[in-house]
C-alpha cells in the first residue's frame, strides 16, 4: 500500500470520530436509498439547469451554485464518455434556514441523498458547518482553489461536502445502467462507483476535490459484520438494512478495492468495466469483474480489508 497524505489520514480520523453520529442518521441517507427527506417549496428556487445536472440555489448563493454546477458538470462528462448517463440529477444549495425548516435528515453541512436523483448541499460554510467537521477531524481542509464566500475554514467545509455529494452521483450513476446482477449485485455496483468517481478524480481535469472515502489504514472503531459470510469481507452481509457504522465499513472496503484496481490498470480500470458490461450486453456477475481484475479476487478473501475483522477470518 502506498503512504496516505496527511489529508486522507484526517479522512479516516473523520470515520472513526463520527461513527456515532452517523449511526443516529437514516439508512436509507446513507446508502443512496429511497430516502424519505423531502424539498417541498424548494423546487421553486431559481436554477442554472444543464444535460444531466440542475442546481438549484438559495437566493444569494448563485456563484457558489455555479462554481458546483461546474464541477459536477465535469463530472458526468467524464462519466457520459464511458457509459452514456441516463440519469439527471437536480442538487439544491440551501442556506441554514432552508436546511432546518425542511429537516433533510443530516445536519446542516453534511450532503444529504433525497427521494429520487436528488440532493442537497449548504449553500455556505458557517461556523456551525466548521464546527461539525472540526470535531470529527480535528481541523477543516483548506483548498485555494476552492472559492467560496466565508472564512478558509468555511470554505474547507464546502469541500467535504461537495466530495461526498460527487461519490454519491457516481452511486446513482452506477444504479442507472444496472450493470450487475446474481447476489453479489449490490457490493459490486458499491465496488463500481468508488471505481468511477476515482478514476474521475484522478482523471487530471480535477472534477472532483478529494478522495472522500479512501481509507487506506487500519480504522479502529468501525463496526464489520457481524454476520459470518461466504467470503473473507462477509459480503453478502451488505445491503440496504446494515447500520450507519458497518454502511462504513463497507465503504471502507470498497475505497480500498477501487485504488486497487487504480494501481493495476489506471483509469482504464473502469472503462474495461464498462466494455465488458457493453460486450456482454448483459449485466456483469462476480464472475465477470474477477476476470476482469484478479487482484479483486485478493481483495474478498479479505487480504486488503481495513477497520477490523469481518464476520469470519478468510481462508487463504
């Protein structure tokens, strides 16, 4: 394993520090589901529209709605140029009082997956919003490309936020083509989607800020399965109904199967995903994704496996 710059170490201190507070969040938030939050009058807020994203925003937040627009923009280019995106999504930046009258489901600061292909995002960073992260990591990421109305660390507060709303586009992204199916469907879109936003992330035109989810280091207080499980990951534990600490954990996995695949074959790692799923003309099984990337076959017998044992230990 390469070393971990000091900012995806934060990233695992953020894990580990708010395992707590996730478990008290819905399921269905955080796994990208059919969540129950709602936007009421928000769909009545102006809005910069395009191919595959609206952005709709809080009055007086146009430019920092634009700048995101931007970048998401970017983001389904990257994934329009390997698998067609059939999907739009529609992203609402909401000031504080937006947030609390409409009460998504997370705290102010943090992104939230609503109903449908729809999020939401502060519109600015507040000392509320570095507070929230400050206590999970210690400190706020300062980024100087990053322009947004507030202080360095409210802006930093922003970055978080708006790297976890691009993982959770490529999520739906990956549900929208139904590339898998047979019992491992629903860990291997997860594998998939940390493979897509990576690759868009290291793709050199910078769609994305950060790598939100690569733990690449042992991460104490995530909960692992505690259901034993055909393989060395207990995968087939995964699903819609696991709690927010073990959701995480499973992350976890998933980040470290992606820089995996990275390291084997680059970016090209996902585009022979996706040739494969368009030669088949069929979704992909486990099967198909192991031939694809044998290192993967490694991974689920848990030789790469971070926060903890699994269900059972693999067998080697």
């Amino acid at each position: 394993m390469h070393r971990l710059p000091i900012f995806r170490l934060l990233l695992v201190g953020f894990i580990v520090a708010g395992a707590a507070l996730f478990a008290s969040l819905p399921a269905a938030t955080a796994q990208g589901g059919d969540g129950s939050a709602t936007i009421s009058d928000s769909r009545f807020l102006p809005a910069i529209t395009g191919e595959w994203v609206m952005v709709r925003y809080a009055p007086g937040s146009l430019d920092r709605a634009a700048r995101l627009h931007t970048r998401l923009d970017q983001l389904y280019e990257y994934l329009d140029r390997y698998a067609d995106v059939n999907s739009t999504a529609t992203v609402y930046v909401l000031s504080e009082e937006h947030w609390e009258n409409r009460d998504p489901g997370q705290p102010y600061g943090f992104p939230v997956r609503l109903s449908g292909n729809a999020a939401a995002v502060p519109a600015w960073g507040s000392p509320a919003t570095v507070e929230l992260w400050s206590r999970l990591l210690g400190t706020v990421p300062s980024n100087q490309d990053f322009l947004a109305r507030g202080s360095e660390s409210e802006a930093g507060s922003l970055v978080l936020a708006d790297s976890f709303l691009a993982l959770d586009l490529c999520r739906l992204h990956i549900e929208s083509l139904g590339m898998f199916r047979g019992p491992d469907a629903q860990w291997l879109a997860e594998v998939a989607t940390h493979i897509a936003c990576l690759s868009a992330r290291r793709s050199g035109q910078g769609p994305l800020l950060i790598e939100p989810a690569m733990l690449l280091s042992v991460v104490p207080g995530l909960e692992p399965p505690t259901r034993p499980g055909r393989d060395g990951l207990a995968l087939d534990s995964y699903g819609p109904g696991v709690a927010m600490p073990t959701w995480l954990w499973y992350q976890a996995q998933a980040a470290v199967a992606a820089d995996l695949v990275f390291q084997t074959h680059e970016r090209r790692g996902w585009k022979r995903m996706v040739r494969a799923w368009e030669k088949k003309k069929a979704p992909l099984t486990w099967n198909d994704v192991a031939s694809l990337t044998p290192t993967l076959v490694a991974w689920r017998r848990g030789e790469y496996r971070v926060g903890g044992a699994p269900g059972r230990e693999p067998s080697r």
